[in-house]
C-alpha cells in the first residue's frame, strides 16, 4: 500500500505559509496560521510541523498499543488542510453584531471564525453569506441566556466527490418568517447548494440537532462515493468527516478482515452502512448494526442504492444485539466494531467472543479507549495482531486506528 507522509508544510500554498509562519522572526512571537488559534480549541498542533504531528501520534499509539502487536507507520495526508466535509458553526450577538463560529473549548462563549484552515472552504463561505444575510431579513440570532431570537446553529455537509451540499438552519422557533425569500436569496449566492433543511431545536441543550426537521429545498439528504459506493447522507446520520483518509482506512480495514467470500460478517457500530456495504463483495453475509435510527435508514437505502443483496441492518444498541445473537447460538467469522470515542463494552467484548469470530477489525478514533479494550479482549482469548494508525484529523490530537485482533488458540495469523 502507498504511504502518503507529507513534507513538513505539503505542497498547497496554505502548506508553504505554514512554514513561513512557523520560522517567525527571531525574539518576536511566532505567528500562528490561525488567527484564533488555542482560543477556539480546535488545533492543537496547527502550528507544529506536519512531520512532527505524524511522529507523535505514531509514538503515541505505540506507547499506548505496547504489547499488543505491531503499530505499523502512521499515513498522512498529502494535503492536511480544509479536508472536513462536515462544517458547524454556532450562532450569536455580539456588540449588537450577528457572529458566528465555535464555543470556546469546555465554555457557551462563541470565538468567531470567518475561516478555518481544517473546514471545508465552501462550506465557511456558505456561513459567512447566511450571517450577512440576517440582517437584512430582520432574522436575529438566538441567545442562550434568555432563550430570545431565531437561528442558533448552521450546519453544512459536502460530499466531495458528487459536489452536492446541505445546509442545515437550525432553530429555536418553527416559524420562519420570510423563508421561501430567504431560501431563494441562498441559492442565488450559492447555486451549489443541493439541499436546505430547517431543523426544530428549541431545547436548552448542548446537542447542536433537535428531532423536528422540515425539508426547505431538494432531496433533504446528500450522496457522497466512498470506496466506489454511493452514500445517501442525512442531517443526523454519522458519516466520517475526511474522505480521503477514510478510503485509505476502510480499504486497509477490509484488507486486514482476509475475507475469502463465504464469511458471515458483522459490522457493529455501522453508522450509515459504509464499512459493511463496502466489504460485503468479499463477504458471505453481512450484518451491521446501529443505535442511531437515522443512520439505520439511510443504511437500508444505502444497501438498496447499491444492489446490495447479502446485507442486513438492524436498529439496536450494539452490546445488546449481539448479547441476543450469541445467546441464539449464532457465530460470526470476522467483526468490524467502530465505537464512538467512549469505547465498546464489556457486554459487546464478552458477546464477541461467544460468536468465537476469527478476527475482529477494531476501528477506533481513540486510542485511550481502543487500549482498554484489547485488554479485554485478551482475556477473552483475543490478541493483537497489528495496528494501522490513520491521520484522520490532521492539525489536532485526534488519532484513527485500525486494529486487527485473532483468536489466539487458532494460532498465529499470517497477514
Ligand atoms: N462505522 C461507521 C460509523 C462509526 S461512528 C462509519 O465508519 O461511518 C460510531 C457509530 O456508532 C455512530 O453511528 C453512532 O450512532 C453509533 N453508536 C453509538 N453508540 C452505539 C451503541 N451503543 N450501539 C450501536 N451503535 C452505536
């Protein structure tokens, strides 16, 4: 498999300013590529060479996987920068100004953002534009404090490969005064725009969507090709953030699965389908499952869209539906699990072991939590058999993984 390790800096022009900014002058404080940069929380190694960020995050997954098989070179990306499909930005007042942007890390203050050096750079220019349209349109933004005003969040998803783009307006009232004006005005400035969705929150809550959605132009979802499937996308289903990396992990995921086409495969924690759909050519059957109901529909539809015959979704939580499967005395041959930050469980682990699968393919976006798990599954007669780290997020402490993980009494695996 290629590895893409950038040069410090990469090739964009962003990359070349990255080193210019980071030689500085001497005796005065260098300036960061970011002018909000260790406000708003976001990167905490943008201003750190590229090189150096990999070389962390590597040492730092070998620290934490010691002793459980061989953490192979991290891969990077060619081009670390505006690689997220998905851009949120949060609405405020300040000064009597509308300002948009991110809450201050563990904070309700709003740090604007005009522009973001990981975001997607059409999906901030699309924020700016409804920003400057508020006033106009006499929309105010909403306040925290006193539950006042109209617009609290946007919400942007792009696909990268078909071009098309979401745009979510969330807000804290359904009633939209001059919305079809609105809309109109938004996809006069950005003709790209392939759907616009409202989205009801009118909770005090940290959660950016409510449940309430009305679909105000187009299809109210976005497809997107991932690893030569179509994706359908929806406002609240999950889908991984960077596409260029998530080809590279899915396809090293797949490979790691040794699948010969007869297995029975379960992909737990499957989101909207994509690791599943993408192994079930090499697969006997597969079987995801998925707590959040959205993604479990965009899943079945996703199958469909893809004449996907040997695969079905079931809307579970995980530990629990595979507790049922080995208690029903089923077996799986290989598991993909690809848990939130938090981990899985020990129910799941223990549900695991009972299926008596060959390997099980750990995905994991945090290391802390995938270590703790291994050690679980060592004691159920599972060891690490190697480990693939993926920059997913470059420019923050985030690290992807892949883990491949064997039943150790069948003896050493050979991939
Ligand atoms: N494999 C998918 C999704 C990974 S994100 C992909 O690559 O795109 C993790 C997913 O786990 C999310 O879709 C989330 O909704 C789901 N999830 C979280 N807790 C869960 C649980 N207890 N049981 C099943 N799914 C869960």
């Amino acid at each position: 498999m290629e590895r893409h390790r950038a040069k410090a800096g990469g090739s964009r022009t962003e990359a070349a300013d990255n080193g210019r900014y980071l030689k500085g002058a001497k005796g005065k404080k260098e300036k960061s590529l970011c002018p909000v940069s260790g406000r708003c929380g976001g990167c905490q190694f943008l201003d750190t060479a590229y090189e150096e960020q990999l070389d962390k995050k590597q040492k730092q997954v070998e620290s934490l996987l010691k002793g459980h098989g061989k953490v192979y070179p991290i891969e990077g990306m060619e081009h670390p920068f505006h690689y997220r499909n998905k851009v949120h930005a949060v609405f405020g007042y300040r000064k009597g100004q509308a300002i948009s942007g991110v809450y201050r890390e563990g904070t309700h203050e709003i740090v604007p953002v005009d522009r973001c050096m990981i975001e997607d750079e059409k999906a901030d220019e699309i924020i700016r534009t409804i920003r400057g349209m508020l006033k106009s349109f006499k929309i105010r933004t909403y306040d925290e404090d006193t539950g006042f005003g109209f617009l609290r969040h946007v919400l942007i998803k792009r696909g990268f490969v078909t071009g098309e783009i979401m745009v979510v307006l969330v807000t804290a009232s359904p009633v939209f005064p001059s919305r079809n004006h609105f809309v109109k005005a938004l996809r006069q400035q950005h003709p790209e725009i392939t759907t616009i969705i409202q989205n009801l929150n009118d909770r005090a809550t940290t959660m950016v969507l409510g449940d309430r959605e009305k679909v105000l132009y187009g299809k109210g979802y976005i497809e997107d090709v991932l690893c030569g499937h179509t994706f359908c996308i929806s406002s609240r289903s999950f889908y991984q953030v960077n596409p260029v990396q998530t080809e590279k992990l899915y396809k090293r995921a797949v490979e790691a699965a040794g699948l010969t086409g007869k297995e029975t495969v379960i992909d737990a924690y499957c989101g909207i389908g994509t690791i599943g759909i993408t192994a079930s050519a090499g697969a006997g059957r597969v079987i995801g499952v998925e707590l959040n109901r959205d993604a479990v529909r965009d899943a079945v539809k996703n199958a469909k869209r893809n004449k996907i015959a040997n695969i079905q979704f079931y809307n579970n939580d995980a530990g629990a539906f595979m507790t049922g499967m080995a208690e029903d005395g089923e077996q799986a041959d290989v598991v993909f699990m690809d848990p939130p930050r938090s981990g899985s469980t020990e129910e799941f682990i223990e549900a695991v072991a009972a299926m008596r699968p060959g390997r099980v393919v750990y995905v994991s976006c945090n290391p802390q939590t995938l270590a703790r798990d291994l050690k679980v599954f060592e004691k159920k007669g599972y060891r690490g058999a190697g480990a693939w780290p993926f920059d997913m997020f470059p420019h923050t402490r985030e690290i992807e993984t892949v883990c491949l993980l064997t039943r150790s009494r069948e003896g050493k695996n050979k991939s």
